[in-house]
C-alpha cells in the first residue's frame, strides 16, 4: 500500500530544492555516520536528511487539504 497518494507525491518532488528524491543509500550514509565515531561529539541534534524541504517552509498544500 503506498503512503503518499500521486498528488502528494508530484507535490513533495516541486517543493524539494534539489529537485530529486533522496535515495535510500543517502539516508544510510547519514545513519553510518551518526554511527560512528566521527560523530562522538555530535549531541541532541535533528539532522534533515530531505534534500532541503524543511529548511524552505513551504509545506505542501495537498497534506493540507
């Protein structure tokens, strides 16, 4: 069963800034990292791993209906 209808998702695709979807090898780069000891001093953080949609503020109107 999908999550998003097709319109949700044309809409997510227009509102990320790089234009693209992530991929599921992106996300685990960031989970390797958090992992690892190259982020022992990382703490209470919320990393975004949405190729910029958060940090735009946009909101997508077709969650809002």
């Amino acid at each position: 069963m999908a999550v998003h209808s097709n319109e949700i998702i044309a809409a997510y695709h227009d509102a990320i800034p790089l234009n693209r979807y992530g991929t599921e090898r992106e996300l685990a780069k960031v989970i390797c990292f958090l992992c690892s000891q190259k982020a022992s001093y990382v703490t209470g953080q919320v990393i975004a791993v949405d190729g910029g949609f958060q940090c735009t503020g946009v909101g997508l109107p077709a969650l809002r209906e």
